[in-house]
C-alpha cells in the first residue's frame, strides 16, 4: 500500500492534482470519490474497488487491473492507453467522454450498451467482446482488431477509421454510414467501383 492512501476505504473524497505513477494502489476502496488532473500511470490498482466514481483529466496509461471492480465510474478527457481491461473483476460499467484508449485491450467482456463518447481506439482489440447495442460517437477506430465480437445494434454511425470483418464478427442491425461504410467490403474479393 502507498504511504498516500492510509485507509482501506475511502467514500465522497477528492483528490486532485496528485501523483500516483508507479504506486502500489492494492485492496482499497473507493465509493462516490472524484480524481481530478491526477496520475496512475504504470500504477497497481488490483484488487482495488471503484464505485461510482468519477476521473477527469487523469492519466491512467498501463495501470494493472488485476481482480479490480470498477462499477458506474465516469472516465473524462483521460489517458487510458494500453490497459488489459479484461482483468477486471465482477459486473463491469463506465461511461468514456473524450478519452485516448489507444492499444486498449477488451477480451471477452460484456460492453453491453456502453457509450463511447469522442475516444481514440487506435490499435485497440475487441476479442470476443459484447459489444452489442453499445455506441461509439465520434470514435476513432483506426487499426482495431474486431474478431468474435458481437456488435448487434452497435452505433458506429459516427465512428470512423474502422475495419471490421462482417464475416469473423455478428453484426446484425449495427448501425454504420456511408463512406466509413465501405470497409466493411474489403475483405470480399470484388471491386468498387
């Protein structure tokens, strides 16, 4: 445990402005707590729990999320590169706005009717990942891997920069537009003309 957190629970606290690079964040508690401009970069947050809490500005690149609950917190305008989000423990919920979750992993998890609001996804990968009815607003998918991935009713209407193999992924009724809509033929031997 870091010498900054000296309690294991911690409930409607803010903190901000404060760095937690390279801390050891283990078993700690967070309810309806806010983190503002703070950074967790590179940061062990396993076996941690947030809920209900609310990040703005913060840098969380490559933080570890082994065994972590993370239920109905709010990630805004964040650094949230290269996280293995499948480590994360129990019913999963987060709302992204303006977030960079660029090499992201998400293997196998139910993003069930997520909102992604404004986020970079470059050469992030959604392996077996639920992602149906979730909405990807104004997202830029630029190399993400798609494979096994149910993207039912999923609104890419806006998104962009995405390839996804219609026949590796279920796609019924997802929502895309013309011209991001074209790659969805690239990888049918014909020719557009």
């Amino acid at each position: 445990m870091t010498s900054y957190f000296t309690y294991e629970e911690y409930e409607d606290k803010e903190f901000t402005g404060l760095d937690f690079s390279e801390e050891s964040i283990r078993d700690i508690s967070f309810f309806s707590c806010t983190f503002e401009r703070c950074s967790f970069q590179y940061a062990d947050l396993s076996l941690s729990s947030f809920d209900n809490c609310d990040f703005s500005n913060c840098n969380l690149s490559l933080v570890k999320l082994g065994a972590t609950h993370i239920f109905d917190v709010s990630f805004t305008g964040c650094k949230l590169m290269g996280i293995n989000w499948g480590n994360v423990k129990g019913l999963f919920k987060a709302d992204f706005t303006d977030c960079i979750l660029d090499n992201a992993v998400f293997p196998d998890l139910n993003l069930q009717q997520f909102s992604f609001d404004d986020c970079s996804f470059t050469g992030a990968s959604f392996v077996g990942t639920n992602l149906s009815h979730a909405t990807f607003d104004t997202c830029d998918l630029k190399d993400c891997l798609f494979d096994s991935a149910n993207l039912t009713q999923a609104d890419f209407s806006t998104a962009y920069g995405y390839t996804i193999d219609v026949s590796k992924n279920i796609i019924t009724r997802a929502k895309f537009s013309l011209p991001e809509a074209v790659s969805l033929l690239q990888n049918f031997d014909i020719e557009i003309v």
